[in-house]
C-alpha cells in the first residue's frame, strides 16, 4: 500500500478529483503522481509509458512496484493498469464497472473503508482529517482520509471474461509486518502491531467484498536476471521502425535460427550490417522487441546479452509467476 506525504484537506480534494469513477485509459489518473511534490522522499519513484496502455504515464513509488509493474506489463493476459488507486471510505462500484464493454451485471461493489474496518473491529486505525463542513459556514467535520493500494490489474480469462487482482508491494517480504520509515527516514520497530497488521487486512477484505483477490508481492522474490531483462526489453518496446512487416519476420528468423545454432545476435547483427541490408539500430530493436512480444523465446532467467549466445526458454516468466495473476498450477 502506498506511503503518503502529510495529508491535507488541498490533497484529500485532488484525490477525489483524480480518481472519481476511475477509467481504464488514457484518462486515468493515478491518486499519486511519481513527481517530487508527491512521491515518497524516502524512495525512488519511475514513470513508465507502456504500448499497452496507449502509451499513458505510469507513475510507480519505489524499484519494487516498477519490476513488479514491468512483470505485470509483460504478461500477455493484462489488459489494464489502476497504480496508485485510492482505497475510498465510502461504497463505490467495482472497479471494472469503467472497463469498455464490460458485463456489470454481475459486479460487487466495494463496500468502502469504513464499513469493512467497522466489520473488523477496526476503526481506530482509519486516518481522519477536518476539513470544511460543506453545509454550515465557518464549522469542520471529520472526516476519513483515503489510503492508496499499489497495482490493480485487469486481466483476460478463457471466454474473453475479465476480472481484477490487486498487487501490494514491498521490498522485502519481512516488510509487510512492520512499519515503514519514519518522515525523516528512520526506521521504525520491526515489532508487527494491530495497526499494521488491520491495515493489510482491511486492503484485502475491501477487495475480497468484490471478488477481487489481493496478492503480497516482495520484489525480492522477483528474479533478479528477469527483472534486469524486462528493463532492458522495455526501453525498446515501443520504438517505431520503418522496416516492413516481411523485412521484420526476416530478422526475426535469422535471430530463431541463430539461437537453435549457439550463434549470438551480435554476429546476426554484423552479417546483416555488413550486407547493407538494415542498420545495427534496427536489428536491436527488432531483437528486443521480439523477446518482449514472446516470439523470440530466450530464457528471461539468465543475462540477455548481445554477445554471448542465446538461452532457450527453460521457464516462462508468466508460469513461474503464474499465481501472482490468480492461476493455480
């Protein structure tokens, strides 16, 4: 679940603003934004900008939600991104609800904060804030403050139906049972309290009221070659080329060939340079893009390396990781 800077009545309004009814498209906008003004200090914050989703700015709060988002990004069946979507006090419909072309009819909504810390015994562990009352001049209210999960994700089933997870993400799996650092970056106890155990269960229960399974990601259970390789392979993703499709499929083949043969992409890259036929700039992104978009099949756990001969897949990414997007092997 997302750290947030002090809160305000100024930030709990932007909030509101950003994520009434959130779509799924270009017009999403995260509840907080990975810039100065608002990512957390204590941590580094990325935006990524995805071909998937149109190319809209993803705004991620730490090097853990990023290799977490990329791994998301590169499974075939994600169709959809919700990063930093508040987790508001109030009933609200399920998040697909703004899906295009979605059956609503046999969506739950979200029963909201409030009710569900209510049902927990809970309540006390709900920040509040005054703000203005909207009906009497001159006179506050309290009211409760909204958190923010991490990734949502929509993801394509069998039978063209499409459901929701919901990622939240730490560093360590150890982190999910104690405080965070302080404003100034001091840790904190490492002792688990009931605040912090009742929030991950309050997130989870919110979710679960709407049929929506929450899964505690730790970035250091992801592999560290797979999330270096996603890195590389996202920088290339979405570069434009102008290259037929029939030129593309060339490459693509002498890269397959290469890989059956222990031949390395750099020799498949000179042979093609050297002929004049396309540029070093153009079998690269043909060579990433192709690893990226599961046609060119490289083992992801081991270094891709322009040099060294290619791995065969020996494990799918989207297998080994299979239950992070709700499929039991």
């Amino acid at each position: 679940m997302s750290y947030q800077k002090r809160i305000s009545s100024a930030k709990l309004k932007v909030l509101y603003q950003r994520q009434q009814n959130p779509m799924w498209d270009l017009n999403y906008v995260p509840g907080i934004l990975a810039t100065p003004q608002e990512a957390p200090s204590i941590s580094r914050a990325f935006i990524l900008t995805p071909k998937k989703f149109g190319g809209r700015e993803i705004h991620l709060l730490s090097t853990a939600e990023r290799d977490a988002a990329l791994l998301g990004i590169y499974h075939p069946d994600v169709v959809g991104l919700q990063e930093q979507r508040i987790l508001a006090p109030e009933p609200a419909v399920h998040p697909l609800w703004t899906y295009p072309g979605i059956d609503r009819s046999s969506l739950r909504p979200l029963n909201g904060l409030i009710d569900v810390a209510d049902r927990l015994d809970a309540l006390d562990v709900l920040p509040r804030i005054k703000v203005s009352h909207p009906e009497i001049a001159g006179e506050q209210m309290t009211v409760v403050y909204p958190w923010c999960g991490d990734l949502l994700w929509a993801i394509a089933r069998a039978g063209s139906h499409i459901d929701c997870i919901n990622w939240t993400i730490k560093d360590k799996r150890q982190n999910f049972m104690r405080a965070g650092p302080s404003r100034y970056g001091r840790p904190q106890s490492s002792e688990p309290t009931r605040a912090i155990l009742a929030r991950h269960e309050i997130e989870a229960t919110l979710y679960l009221d709407a049929n929506i399974k929450t899964i505690r990601i730790a970035g250091e259970e992801i592999n560290l070659n797979v999330a270096a390789n996603l890195r590389q392979l996202f920088l290339y993703h979405r570069r434009q080329l102008s290259i037929s499709e029939n030129q593309r499929a060339e490459i693509l083949q002498k890269f397959q060939d290469a890989m059956a043969l222990g031949i390395t992409p750099a020799e498949v890259i000179t042979l093609f340079v050297e002929r004049g036929r396309y540029s070093v700039d153009e079998c690269r992104t043909v060579f990433y893009q192709a690893i990226w978009y599961r046609q060119l099949r490289v083992d992801l756990f081991q270094p891709i390396l322009i040099n060294r001969p290619m791995h065969p897949e020996v494990r799918d990414v989207t297998v080994v990781y299979a239950e992070w997007f709700g499929v039991k092997l």
